[in-house]
C-alpha cells in the first residue's frame, strides 16, 4: 500500500489550494489551515453564489477572485473550491501547495449527509449568506456521479501530475488526520 507523502510545512507567507470532491472537508481543512497558519481563507463557494443559491455573474466572480489573489499576494492565503473559470490556473501555479481531496463518493455523500443535519436550516461558514444548507437530489447525483466523470477525474490526476512537487493526494480519513497533525 503506498504511504501518503506528508508535504513540506508551508512557510509565512505561503499559499494553498484545496481542490477535489463535494463533501470532501476542503472547506473543514481550508478553515484549520488558515487558523494554525494564520493565512487569510477563500471559501470560493461563497464568491460563486448570491443568497438563495443564485449563481453570480461570472465577471463579479472572476473581479472577487482577483482582487483576494492580488490582495494577498505576499501575506499568502489558503483557498478551497474548484471552479476552473476562477483563475484557476493561476491559482495552481501560485500555489506552495496543492491538497486533493479524494476521497470516495460514498464517504464524500456520507459527509455531506453529516454535514447537512449539523447545518441544517441554517448557512454553514463556508457558503454564501442567505443559502441555507441543503441536501436535494441534485446534490445527491452530483456528489455520487456528476462531480466524477471521466474527464473530471482525468483533469484532477493531471494537475497532480503537472504539479507533482507541491502536491499530495487525501483519499481517506485516516490520510487527513495525518495531514492535519503535521500541521499541529
């Protein structure tokens, strides 16, 4: 079985993108990282919609994006979210380190499932305000099968590949625990 390789702990300043599945925890880690690193956290659910899950015009999303990247070009940041038509390449080329988030779909759905009964009726910190936690049958289909398609999951491996030096790869709960005690 192959070990996860524990990255080089970011330094002052440093940048990190979490990128991978619906129900991962990149939006748990992002919190915890930019609370022990004291880096500032880009939830980028929270740029992507409006209240009431209304999806914001791509250009205010695309300005929102680049005016925290430039705001916070030396002080470093923590960002988590996917969306390839948010600066996506050059979030990933700034980054000091890549974390993908891997887990299967079926922990993915149980976390989201979790997550959905401890949010319930309310707004969880990691989305827009005004967009009250749900657990719909979109959200269902996209967690088991629509955030995972081939060409997804082919786009996900290579950019692990393209920046294999600064990346590591999280499939299990037992990797993310180990991650996050470096980081203790």
């Amino acid at each position: 079985m192959k070990t996860m390789k524990i990255p080089e702990l970011p330094h002052e300043g440093a940048k990190i993108a979490l990128i991978g599945h619906s129900g991962s925890g990149k939006s748990t880690l992002a919190a915890f990282l930019g609370e022990r690193l004291g880096l500032p956290v880009l939830h980028i659910d929270r740029i992507h919609f409006l209240p009431g899950w209304v999806e914001r015009e791509t250009e205010d999303e695309l300005s929102l994006m680049r005016e925290f990247l430039d705001e916070n070009a030396s002080r470093g940041w923590v960002i988590d979210g996917n969306y390839r038509k948010l600066e996506h390449e050059r979030r990933m080329e700034e980054a000091d380190l890549i974390i993908y988030m891997n887990f299967n779909r079926f922990a993915c759905f149980a976390r989201a499932y979790r997550r959905s009964l401890k949010y319930r009726n309310r707004v969880r910190p990691s989305i827009a305000d005004g967009c009250n936690e749900k657990f719909d049958k979109d959200f269902v289909k996209w967690i088991l099968k629509g955030g995972r398609t081939k060409p997804k999951l082919e786009r996900y491996a290579a950019l692990v590949r393209q920046y294999s030096e600064k990346s590591v790869e999280i499939k299990n709960q037992r990797e993310l625990d180990r991650l996050r005690k470096a980081f203790e």
